[in-house]
C-alpha cells in the first residue's frame, strides 16, 4: 500500500507545475515585485515580435498577440520550467506559412489542435527524457534552415515589393522576388535598413535596452512625420482591433486531418524540442531543473487553447526566456504577468499599431533569424567527422528548399544509418572485450579503487564506450553530484573508442561549465579516432584549465603537481 503510494506521489511528481513548487515554498512582495519587472520588460521585447512573427506566417498581427496573451499565460502556468517564456517563435514560420496557404486558416487551427494533443500525449508516455537525444547535427541543420526560410519570407516587405501572395515554394518565391525587384518601394528599404542598424547597434552598445520595440517605434515615427510611401499594419490589415482575445473558431476542415497529419507532428516536434532547449538554457542560466514532461503537457494544453482562440502555435522562446532571466525573473508568475502586460499594451496600442510600417517588423525577423543561424555552432560542427558533416548539410538544404517535416525525417533517418554503421566499427574494435564489459559499456561511473589514490580536491569519472548523442547528455550530470566542485576533475577516456560531434559539444560545454567553478580538467587515456576529433574541432590542452594525460597515472601526477599543498 504505502509503495503504490510512493510510486503515485513520484508519478504525481514529474507533472506538477513548477508554479506550484515555487508557492508551496513561499513567495514574498519582493519577489512579485522581481517578476513584475521582468514580465514587463518581456512583454515588451515581446510585443512587436509577436506581430511580425504572425504576419510572416500568413496570419493578421492581433494572431501572435493573442498566442502570446493565451499560451504564454498558460505555459508559465502550468510548465515544468521555473523562468520558461512561451509564445509564437520563428521556427513555426515555415509550416505555418505552408499550411494556411495550402488549407486556409481553419487547417491551421486543426494543425494546432491536433499537435497540442500530441504533445499531451507525449508528456504522458514521458517521452519528454527522450527528446535530448536529439543528435546535435539535425537540430543545427533545421535550426539554420529554417533561419534561411525566415528571412526569404521577409524579403517582399524589406524591399517593399509591390506584388500579390508570395508563394510557399523556396524557388517560386525566389523568382518572384526577382521578377518584381524593379518594382522595389525606396523608403521600404530605408526604413528596414535603418531598423536593422538601430537594433544591431543598441545590441552593441546599449543591450539592456528592447532594440525591437526602439527600431520600430522610431521607424513608425520616421514613416508618419515624413509621409513615406511605406506599407503598414493599417494599410494592409485595417489595424489591430482593441478587444480581449474571445473565443471563436472558423470552419475547420475535419476532413482533410490525414493530409494535415503531417504537419501537425511537424509542429509537435518543433514545439517539444524547442521548449525544452529554452528550458535546458534556462537551467544552465538559473542553476535549476526543469521537468520535462511537465513542460511538454502544459506545451500542448497551451497550444490547444490557442487554438480555440484563434491564435497560433506557440513554444518556450529562448530569447525571451533569458531576457526574463536577465531582467530578474525567477518564478513562474513573470511569465503570467508578461501575458498580462501584453494584453494591457494591445487594448491601449491598438490605434497607434495601425501606423508600424511592415518593413521595420521585417527587420526584426532578419535580427531573429540571423540569431537562429547559429553560424559558429554550424561552422563547429563542419570541422566534424564526414557523417555528420553530411547529415547537417542535408537537413539544412531541406528544411531551406523543400520542407520541414522531410528535413526532420530524412535527418533522424540518416543520424541512425550513421550510427548503426558507427556500432559496427565500435563492435570490431572492441570483439575482445568480454560480453559483460559490453553490456555495461555505455555507463559513466566513479571506480570506487581510484579513489586511494587521489589527493584532497580531486575527483575522477570513467566513461565506458562510445561519448556519441545519445549519451553526451550525461556529462552535464556529472558536477551536480558534488555539493562542493572539484578543484580538479579527471575524466577517464580509455575505453571510449569513439566520439561524435553531440560528444564533443557536451565535453566543450562541461570543460566550459568546470572553468566557471575554478575546476580543471584532465582528460586521460585518448584513443585514437577522440584524440583526431577533438583536435579536428579544436578542443586543445592549454597547460592549465584543460591538460591531457597518456594514463591515470600520470593524470594523478598531474592533478598532484596541480595541488596548492605540494
């Protein structure tokens, strides 16, 4: 009785809210008081985003505000993250765009409904754990895909094209761009240009300040005192009504859910991967923990909501996360009270927003997909070995050129060819090691007879088998097993025949995460194809922070010679 107990209070356990964690341990006016600052300061980064993500996405500005109002209420609510801010992102721009031109807005509805359920669904069955295996090279190749598809769908209204729809095609949109590019609108160019530059430079100089909300009210200023000729919210939209978001669905075309299935999943996929990115960032950020099946079913009750409300898919956004991070949120209640704020600004805005001219949104989109490129993270990973080199560049020119949900598939597909092939290489070097040593060969654990002969302040880990994707994670576990961090780690590498770019990216990471606690780090025993590889992508001894060893003898004598006693 008491174990059926035990297990329903655990299972209880992966699902609350993290709201509920933070009330149960007390919540003072001093921290409401932090909160609100940082909603605020949310709600306004978020307020001109969450119009120009919707209108890149086919739909009418008031769309984003009331996804952001609902599901970012909602997900901060209900979520497994403490800091999580959610609302539309850009990585939905592509899918989106497709659907509601292939299907009209009522399949976009249908999309939504039918993802929110999806990511429900995955929550229960705890699929939540499994999403960070995810290899490195697919979310890199579709993240920067997709930032390539943000910014070709901006181009009509940087240049201020004087054209019909744009089409969802990459190359038809390409061509129409070039046939209308004569008829280009000069202030359009202008505006969006100088928007780009204020943003970049208070970036540079002034980066607490919201440069989105500045670029785009300094250029609706420029477009009303001076009367350029520039498309706006208002001349293309009738302006943005100044009314609370209210429940009401168009047709939803329940027939044609077996065509729409696939972007639905698309649209899950994209929402549970990113959300919990932004609630890994966020840990890293805050020194937390979130729970990610939590964070997935309160992802799909949002996106459900959303979607009765007319609005848009909606995830954890990374930016607006750290920006609450950095603006002192630490609870739940910022991202409420940055809903709250948001539809304070709509119903007052509503009138002025009739006059934002389309080309300074657009400049925004061009700063968050030049954001979402991850151009160094992509450049890491091509000094990567051949397979994944291959796997990213697929992913990226399918997810810019065809489509999202192909790009996804054929990547995952591949990474799993690629990996099966890697185990088969894995499999012959290692034929004589005993099938015990095998089956346990994908652990990472502390050798309890090491311990005797490491000095004070030293500790050693080993990892057995290959540090590929599936296990690079489990690195970043490691510190958090000390009450107090090392003053020197050593970590054993002997028995890794094999190391990937995902490996490599989590020891960058965990070497990177040991600095900031003073700990140093001794990798001993390479082999031959981790030693190429982490000079491939330029992880080098330094003599100090990071220094490798031939043996854990001599990593020993290193960490002696490392020790303020000797």
């Amino acid at each position: 009785m008491n174990a059926a107990k035990g297990i329903s209070t655990l299972s209880w356990s992966l699902y609350e809210p993290k709201l509920w964690t933070v009330l149960r341990r007390g919540y003072s006016l001093d921290d409401l008081r932090k909160d609100a600052v940082a909603g605020l300061t949310v709600a306004i980064v978020a307020l001109p985003l969450a119009m120009a993500l919707a209108i890149a996405s086919g739909a009418t500005p008031e769309k984003g505000l009331h996804t952001a109002i609902i599901a970012g209420f909602l997900i901060s609510f209900l979520g497994g993250s403490r800091v999580q801010i959610g609302g539309p992102t850009a990585a939905f721009i592509p899918v989106v765009f497709a659907v509601i031109v292939k299907f009209g807005y009522g399949g976009m509805i249908l999309c939504t409904l039918l993802a929110g359920f999806m990511l429900i669904a995955a929550g229960a069955l705890r699929v939540g754990t499994l999403l960070k295996y995810i290899p490195k090279p697919v979310v890199t190749g579709f993240t920067a895909g997709i930032a390539v598809s943000i910014f070709a769908s901006q181009v009509k209204d940087i240049f201020g094209l004087r054209m019909g729809a744009v089409p969802a095609e990459f190359f038809a949109r390409w061509q129409a761009y070039f046939q209308h590019l004569p008829d280009l609108t000069p202030s359009a160019v202008v505006l969006s240009v100088g928007s780009v530059a204020v943003i970049a430079l208070l970036r540079r100089w002034r980066p607490l300040w919201p440069g989105f909300l500045i670029a785009v009210v300094a250029a609706t200023l420029a477009c009303t005192l001076f009367g350029l000729p520039a498309e706006t919210i208002g001349s293309r939209f009738g302006g943005i009504p100044a009314a609370l978001p209210h429940f009401e669905i168009p047709h939803i075309p329940f027939e044609r859910t077996l065509e729409l299935f696939p972007s639905s999943l698309t649209i899950a996929f994209l929402a549970g991967v990113e959300s919990l990115l932004s609630a890994v960032v966020a840990d890293g950020m805050i020194g937390g923990r979130h729970r990610s099946n939590a964070e997935l079913v309160a992802q799909g009750i949002a996106n459900i909501a959303s979607a009765l409300f007319g609005g848009l898919p909606a995830t954890g956004a990374i930016a607006r996360t750290a920006t609450n991070i950095r603006s002192g949120g630490r609870s739940p209640v910022a991202g409420m009270v940055h809903a709250a704020f948001l539809l304070v600004f709509m119903l007052v805005l509503a009138p002025l927003m009739h006059y934002v001219p389309l080309a300074a949104l657009a400049a925004v989109l061009v700063i968050v997909a030049w954001n979402m490129a991850e151009i160094e993270s992509f450049k890491h990973l091509l000094r990567g070995p051949i397979g994944d080199r291959v796997v990213l560049i697929l992913t990226f020119a399918l997810t810019a050129m065809f489509d999202l949900t192909v790009a996804i598939e054929v990547g995952l597909v591949l990474t799993s060819f690629l990996f099966m092939h890697r185990m088969s290489e894995v499999v012959a070097m290692e034929s004589h090691v005993s099938l015990l040593d095998e089956d346990r060969a994908d652990t990472l654990t502390p050798e309890p007879d090491q311990r005797a002969q490491l000095p004070q302040g030293v500790e050693a880990f080993q990892i057995s088998g290959p540090l590929f994707f599936a296990v690079a994670n489990r690195l970043d576990e490691v510190l958090d097993q000390f009450p107090d961090p090392p003053r020197v780690f050593i970590l054993r590498l002997r028995r890794v025949p094999l190391i990937d770019t995902s490996g490599v990216t989590a020891l960058r990471e965990f070497i990177a995460r040991c600095r900031q606690h003073g700990t140093r780090v001794i990798l001993s025993g390479l082999q031959e194809q981790p030693k190429r590889i982490l000079a491939q992508m330029h992880i080098e001894a330094d003599g100090a922070q990071l220094r490798f060893a031939s043996n854990f003898a001599q990593a020993v004598q290193f960490a002696r010679c490392d020790s303020p006693a000797t």
